[in-house]
C-alpha cells in the first residue's frame, strides 16, 4: 500500500511545476521553521504534495481528512512514513472517528490552518477560544467553507482572521470551473461506463462549478438543463445556450443530475419524485447532503450496489435512480478529484496564504478577508513561466 501511494505521489509531483518552484525555495530558506500547521482537506495525491512542500519549508504538520469518502488510504500511508508528518485519516471513517480526529488536530495547537469545508472552523467555534491558543489564522478554499466562515464571523463566533483562498481569482476561475467541470464528469464516466454524448444533463446551481459543469456536458455532447434560483445566474445561463428550467421539470427530463449548490436538501424527495426511470445522480459540492439519499433510502423496496460505487435504489413505483458516489463529493468519492495542475495551482495560492498569515496574521483583527491581490497575481506569473508565456505587465 505504502509504495502505491508513494507512486501517486511521486506522478502528482512531476506534474506540479508550481510546487517544485515552491519547495525549492523553501528547503533553501526554511520559512515556516519551528511553525504548526493543521492541515485539513481531501487527503489524496495533491495534497501529499502540498503537505511535503509545508514540510520542506520547516513546518510540523498534523493532517485530518475534510471528507471520509474522499481519502485514500495507500496515500496516507505512504505520507506516516515522512518525518515530522501526522495523520490521522481512513477512507470511509465514521463521524465519531472524523470528530476524534479533529480534536487531534487541535489538540496539536496550530498555528495556521489550512482547510476545506470549514469542519475545522466550526469545531473551534463550537470548543471555545481556548481550543486552540496559538491560533494566528485560517486558510479556507471551498465556497462551503468561505460561506461558513461568514457566517460564524457574522455571529460573532470567529475569532481569528481567515482568508478565503476560494475566491482568489486563480482559484474559483480555474480550480472551480475547470477542475470541477472535467473531475467530475470523469468520475462518473468511470463509475458508470456509461456515453454522456446524447443524454440530458441537469446542473444545479450555476455559480463557478456549475458553469464548469455546463460546460464540460455540452463538450462531451450532452443537452445541458440548469436550474437556478437566482435569477441574474439564471440568465447569464441562458445566454451561454442552456436551458433553464424549474427543479421538478429538470429531473422529469434529467438522465444525469448534478448538485453544485453547496447547500444542504436541494435534492429532496419532493424533487426525486420527479426523476425519471434510470437518472443517475451525483453531487459535486463539498459536503453529501445535497441530496437526500437517507431519505430515497428509506423509500426504496431494495438498495443494492451494481458497481463499485454507483448504488441502485429500486422504489415500489418500478423506478430505479442510480447514486454515483453516495452522494458524496462525487469527483473525490469515484475518482482522482481535480486534475493535478489545476490543484497545483490551487495549493500553491494556499503555501502563499500561509505565508502571508505568518506574516501579517498578528496585526489583522477576526474576520473573513479576501485573497491579497498581489499573491493572486504571483501565482499567474508562475504559471504563465510554466505555460512558456509571460505576463504584459
């Protein structure tokens, strides 16, 4: 297991040119020596590079899984056998399990966090201020978690500054977009075996992702459906050529629906009574509770797993819905997650914030706070440098 994971790291690595820029600089001038960070995101091939990297800067590092489906053990193993690196993580761990492991993380008194989803965030706020006193800050990458931030921040119950990495614009245009529209889509490739050329596609949502996905369906030739409550997103939806139609309408039509919403229930069994014969349904946001597949559950006549990872569940109405991934983050739970270049251009916006917190974090009051313009744009001069082109600045 130990050298299957070093193999999937070691071809992350070659790929992620950003982070051989990165980790050069650090192993020269060991910025974050003597530094704890807490690492707490999906636990796969990128972010092993991202944790060596951390690590080739001087850093101890304690690292938890942001999802316990999106883990992959043989990763985690070969991570244990670095020096100065804890993990504690298993795919498929139970929610006792991932809370253990949080209080492990802040039992480990960071002084940065780095995360996705915001479990860690709200673990603090739910501990009190003393779970974790030398704290300097948060850097937050998903749209879930930048929301969660807010609204902590909002009720008073965030006391350190946080930095919503997600919505640098090297982040949610490209990380977002990109990396969401082709991961998930190949992930349900995968699963299914299935054409996606001929079918029609429903997104949820069109904010970054769901563009990402729109797009990718219509490339692959799907008919592209979007439901979308806000009406400004919705137009800008349909001026790209798609369809906008209502929740219940959209899953009547939907061979294929993706939630891209970030919110929980959108998908609830009001909603799956309208899903056609055979629809397969998959969740591309943070968190599994897009779509309410406990209570299809507890509906269903028979639930049965026809492929690893695609469940069937057969209802007393002689309908048969298909879940891809368990509901789960759908690009992590049934495949690779997000192209490594694209996280290579995601991690290395978070090396920066970690810096820039160390840094600055003293003099910053509790808040969430966008994402420094001027790293942003260090970050597109070195891709630009790895693309052979250069900026016009």
């Amino acid at each position: 297991m130990i050298s299957q994971g070093k193999q999937r790291i070691v071809w992350a690595q070659a790929h992620m040119p950003l982070h051989c820029m990165l980790g050069e600089r650090f192993a020269q001038r060991r910025p974050l020596a003597g530094q704890r960070i807490g690492v707490a995101l999906h636990l796969e091939a990128k972010t092993a590079v991202l944790i060596l990297t951390l690590r080739a800067g001087g850093a101890d590092i304690v690292a938890v899984g942001s999802n316990p489906w999106s883990t992959q053990d043989e990763v985690v193993a070969a991570l244990r056998e670095a020096d100065g690196i804890e993990v504690y993580a298993r795919r498929g761990e139970t929610d006792e399990q991932r809370q253990a492991n949080l209080q492990r993380l802040l039992d480990f008194r960071p002084a940065i966090v780095v995360e996705d989803g915001g479990d860690v965030a709200v673990g603090l706020a739910e501990r009190g201020r003393g779970a974790a006193p030398g704290l300097i800050g948060i850097c937050e990458e998903t749209t879930t978690g930048v929301e969660r931030l807010k609204e902590l921040h909002s009720a008073g119950r965030l006391w350190v500054p946080a930095i919503a990495v997600n919505d640098a614009r090297m982040k949610h245009l490209l990380d977002n977009r990109h990396g969401t529209g082709q991961s998930s889509w190949e992930a349900i490739m995968r699963a299914t075996n299935l054409l996606v050329a001929g079918k029609t596609a429903l997104i949820i949502g069109f904010g970054w992702c769901g563009k990402g996905l729109a797009l990718r369906a219509a490339g692959l030739g799907a008919r592209v459906l979007v439901a979308e409550t806000d009406p400004v997103k919705a137009v800008e939806a349909a001026l790209e050529g798609y369809q906008v139609v209502r929740l219940p309408e959209g899953m009547s039509l939907a061979d294929v629906v993706i939630t891209a919403t970030g919110r929980p229930g959108v998908v609830d069994l009001v909603a799956l009574e309208h899903a056609k014969d055979g629809a397969l349904l998959a969740n591309a946001g943070h968190f599994g509770y897009e779509i309410d597949l406990p209570g299809l559950e507890k509906r269903a006549s028979r639930v049965e797993e026809v492929r690893p990872g695609v469940h069937a569940y057969e209802l007393p109405d002689g309908r048969t819905l298909y879940a891809v991934g368990r509901g789960e983050l759908v690009n992590l739970a049934a495949a690779d997650g997000h192209p490594v270049e694209i996280m290579d251009i995601s991690f290395a916006l978070q090396i920066l914030a970690v810096e820039h917190l160390l840094s600055r974090g003293a003099e910053l009051a509790a808040g969430v706070y966008a994402y420094p313009e001027g790293l942003d744009a260090v970050v597109a001069e070195m891709v630009l440098a790895t693309l052979g082109g250069q900026s016009r600045s």
